[in-house]
C-alpha cells in the first residue's frame, strides 16, 4: 500500500459485493464440467485473503460486536427466505405423500 492512504471502507465493501454477485452467477457455468461447487470455492478464495500477509484481518466476532449481529441477523433472513421460498417446490419424493400430500 501507499503510505498514509487507505481504500474507503464503503468501496471495499462495494466491490466486495460486486465480485461475489459476479461470482454467484458466473462461476456456476464456469464449473460444470469440474468436481467443484460454489461453496468451496469461496472458501479457497477466503482461505487465501485470511492467509494474505497484505492484510491484517481480526476475525474474532467479538472483536465488533455490532457488525457481528447485523450480519448474523442478514444471514438468519436470507436463510429463512430460502426456505419459505422452497416450501411450494413439488416434491420427487414419496415423503410427500406420506404427510398427507402438502407441497
């Protein structure tokens, strides 16, 4: 880095965004025909910014307490959402009927 500047933590956090929403769709195509999933290879990528000797990350939660709910309460949300979401999804299964046919 510079000496004596600092990216602006809100563009950091914009470009973050941008890069995972790209990710989210992008790398989906790039991997099917590769044994590889989205979930892994987030964390390969995170794996290597926590590992990156450029940044000094303290990745304690109870070192910011107030980022640490907000983003729990977001990760709850969407959570919830996705399942709400899935609950009207036809089931393959026989379990389905068994429960008296609710999908």
């Amino acid at each position: 880095m510079i000496h004596g500047w600092e990216p602006d933590p809100y563009a950091v956090a914009l470009t973050g965004a941008g890069l995972l929403i790209a990710l989210v769709a992008w790398l989906p195509l790039a991997l099917r025909r590769l044994p590889l999933s989205l979930p892994i290879v987030c964390l390969a990528i995170g794996g290597l910014i926590y590992t990156s000797p450029y940044l000094k990350l303290n990745p304690s939660p109870g070192a910011y307490p107030h980022a640490t709910e907000r983003l729990t309460e977001f990760v709850v949300l969407v959570a919830l959402m996705g399942a709400g979401l899935k609950i009207h999804r036809r089931s393959h299964s026989e379990g389905g009927e068994r429960l008296g046919g609710c999908y």
